[in-house]
C-alpha cells in the first residue's frame, strides 16, 4: 500500500509518464493539462491546492466536450 506523505513526490511520479499518455490520446488535451505537463517539465511543484484545482478543470473540460458531442 502506497501512502502519499510526500506529495510533491507524488506528484512527479504520477506527471513523469503524461507527456507520452497526450501523445497517444490528443482529445484528451486540454489547458490544464498543459499547465499541469508545465509545471512537471520545470520541476516545480504548485502545491495540492492548485493541483486540485487544475484536476477539476481537466475534468470539467472533458466532460464539457463529451457532453457537446
């Protein structure tokens, strides 16, 4: 069992292998992501709260694209 004490660890974990994901999966590319890919590229870690935030408007981008088509 993994336990996240350490999440600015966690978070580069988790971000190292998106950059190649996007390149398979285009439609899934959306600003926060982008921003997301950024801050991993530069090695900087935003904090849980801003990386919350960008989860959510990931999120609600897709679903605002699956719900239009």
């Amino acid at each position: 069992m993994r336990t996240f004490t350490i999440p600015k660890a966690s978070f580069f974990e988790a971000a190292a292998p998106l950059p190649a994901w996007l390149k398979d999966h285009p439609d899934a590319a959306t600003p926060a992501l982008t921003e997301m890919i950024q801050y991993a590229t530069d090695q900087h870690f935003p904090g849980a709260g801003v990386l919350r935030k960008l989860q959510l408007r990931h999120f609600l981008s897709i679903m605002g694209q699956y719900l239009d088509d």
